[in-house]
C-alpha cells in the first residue's frame, strides 16, 4: 500500500510539472509572437492593419480549434487529443521557420493558433478532472505560469533580435519546446490524483458540481470575448506604441512587465477563489481605465509603469473566469472550456483585426481610448455573472 502511494505521488508531481510547463509555453508563444511581430512586419514590409490581420490570424484559430475539437476531449480523451496537437505545434513552428513571404507565415501561424488554443483548454479542463478537490486554486496558479511565460519570451526576443538575429530563432526554441512537452505527456495522465472535497470548498473544481448552465458559460465566453481582444490589442501594438508614438527605447520591457504583473494577480485570485465575483468586477474596471489612460501619456517611462499596472488588473480576469466555469460546466469540462477559448479566439482576432486599422485610420493613441471604453461590456457581463452566482448559491 505504500508503494501505491508513493506511485500516486510520483504520478502527481509529473502531471503537475507538465500542466504548468505546458501552459507557460502557450504563454511564451503568445509574448514571443507579440514581441516579434514588429520585425516580422518589418521584413515583409506590412502597414499597421496588415500586421493586425497577419496577428489575426493566430486569433482565429483559436476560435476554430476548440469549436472543432472540444467534445472530442471529452468523448476520446483528453491525453491522444493534447499529444496529437503538441506535434502540430512542433510541425507549424519548423514551418515558420523556413516561411520566407507572409502567406507561407500565415499558414504556419494558424496552424501554430489551433495547436495551442487546443492545448491549453484540455490542459485546463484535466486539471479540474484531476483535482477535484483542489482543481479552481490550481487553475489560478497555472494562469500564472502563461504569465510567466509570455514575460520571459519579450526579454529573450529582445536579445536575440538585437544581437543580430532574426525572429525565425524564437520558433526554433518554440519545437524544441513543444516537442519537450509532448515527451512529458506521454508519461503521464489526467486520472484523478484526489478525492472530491465534502461539499467542495474555495478551491474545489468538481467536474460535476451542478447542472449545465448555458446561460452562465455564455457571459463567461462574452467576458473572454472582450477581455482576450483588448489583451490581444495591447499585446501586439505596445511595442510600436512606445517605440514609434512615444519615440521610447523600452518597447519589450513594456510588454514584459505587462505580462509580469499578471503573475501576482492571478495568484491572489486562485488563492481567492470564493471571492471571483468581485474580483472579476473590479479587474475588468481597472483595465479598463488604465487601458483608456495609455491613449494620453507623453513618456515612454510613464508607459512601462501604466503597463505593469493595467497588467495587474487584466491578469485577474482569466482565473475568476476558470473557477466560474467549473460552477457552470455540469461535468462536461472541456466542451465549456473550448467554448470559452473560442471566444478568446473570435474576441482576440476581430478586436486586433479592429485595433490595426483604427491605428491607421484614427491614430494608435485613439485605438487604445476605444480598447478602454469597450471594457465597459466585460463590466455589466462580470456584474450580472456575480449576481447569477449568489443566486446559485442561494
């Protein structure tokens, strides 16, 4: 019996490493793209909406994946599914690599989108399967890792790029990182490591807790739509903003610190998961301002500390919106999850899509005002979200 248990725990602390290691490398995509996508709009000599759309493209795939590939998760499994689409990362990066005109790059980069959008709704939906009695805390951590992810990925682009070399690099270390991840993948699985908690606590993710809510996963998904698309603008363009509009060197610390402060934020809110409501409420007002507030500065300096501050505040959206989803999924974690990542996608692709060609037509400043104002949208969704959950609760 010992042995057993010893084995459970050797068991858990794979699966642990390899959820959280696969999240952080969906996030040091999702940074490194960022990051690169000046230079790689520079190469191919693309304006401001072409870049946006080049961005998109990634964006919608991320819509498609999980629309397609959802139910499967939960039909087939979740583990063949995630294995499958690490090697497609891999296939798409080595494609990226040797694209040399942006419609080869668009191939790779969709293909790149659906792999990770994939990965990362069943590798959400297995850690609420695999711990049920202390899944919602964990789901708040893992953000964290996407965080940690897409801050180190500027800084490393950053250095590779201005030691000589070109944007290709961060994709050769995107394959080599995927396929390390799949390896892992293959030596663990998403069976459950623990009890459910009695009566499921503040950190519980009981796949099964509750009926399905269509109602509830849909503000959810509307939440996610706006938020992802205004993360998505802010991601994409803070480099050219800093470096063109407020003539800055320090574009990828920006974006850097950006993404850092995510990290303490989505840790308080999984450590927090009973208060998710007000939580969400007051991250989607906070970046909103601070987003709305960037569209008036005149110092790159000012710009890096408002970006680490409007990070804080959008971190908190993406792990109240998790620890939500389990309150609404009715067992079938991965189909709600895919759907909330659709949205993601479809937010992210329309709002960046919509953020290039306001920059070119309006002024980047005016993009940013009207990023900020659409956050009003995820205030009245994260309001009636909370009183929808003290109802069911009641």
């Amino acid at each position: 019996m010992a042995s057993r248990g010893g084995a459970m725990r050797e068991g858990t602390g794979l699966l642990v490493a390899a959820t959280f290691g696969a999240i952080f490398l969906n996030g040091f995509e999702a940074g490194g793209y960022q990051a690169c996508l000046q230079s790689i709009g520079a190469e191919y000599s693309l304006s401001g909406s072409l870049m946006g759309a080049l961005a998109s493209v990634q964006l919608v795939a991320c819509l498609v994946a999980p629309l397609v590939f959802g139910p499967l998760a939960d039909r087939r499994g979740k583990r063949p599914v995630l294995l499958a689409f690490l090697a497609v990362e891999v296939a798409s990066s080595v494609l990226a690599t040797a694209s040399h005109d942006p419609a080869a790059f668009a191939v790779a980069i969709f293909g790149v989108g659906v792999a990770v959008s994939t990965v990362q709704y069943v590798v959400l939906a297995g850690i609420a399967d695999a711990f049920p009695a202390t899944g919602r805390r964990k789901l708040g951590f893992v953000t964290g890792m996407y965080s940690l992810g897409a801050v180190i990925s500027p800084l490393l682009c950053g250095g590779l790029i201005s030691a000589g070399m070109s944007w290709r690099a961060f994709f050769v270390v995107l394959a080599a990182a995927s396929a390390l991840a799949c390896g892992a993948f293959v030596a663990c699985d998403f069976a459950p490591r623990e009890a459910p908690s009695a009566g499921g606590g503040a950190g519980a993710a009981t796949s099964g807790e509750g009926a399905w809510d269509g109602l509830g996963v849909g503000l959810l998904c509307l939440v996610m739509f706006v938020y992802v698309g205004v993360e998505s603008g802010i991601g994409y363009f803070m480099n050219s903003f800093v470096s063109t509009e407020l003539s800055g060197s320090s574009s990828y610390l920006a974006l850097s610190l950006f993404w850092a402060a995510m990290i303490p934020s989505r840790m308080l809110c999984g450590a927090k998961a009973a208060r998710r409501g007000p939580l969400l409420v007051a991250a989607c007002v906070g970046a909103g301002v601070l987003t709305a507030a960037m569209s008036l500065l005149s110092s790159s300096v000012a710009a890096v500390a408002l970006a680490a501050a409007m990070g804080f505040f959008c971190g908190a959206v993406y792990p109240c919106v998790l620890a939500y989803d389990v309150d609404f999924a009715g067992g079938r974690t991965a189909t709600a999850t895919g759907l909330i990542t659709a949205a993601t996608g479809l937010g992210g692709a329309i709002v960046t899509l919509a953020f290039g060609w306001m920059s070119d037509a309006l002024g980047m400043r005016m993009a940013f005002a009207l990023l900020g104002g659409l956050m009003l949208v995820d205030v009245a969704a994260a309001v009636a979200l909370l009183a929808r959950g003290r109802r069911q609760h009641a």
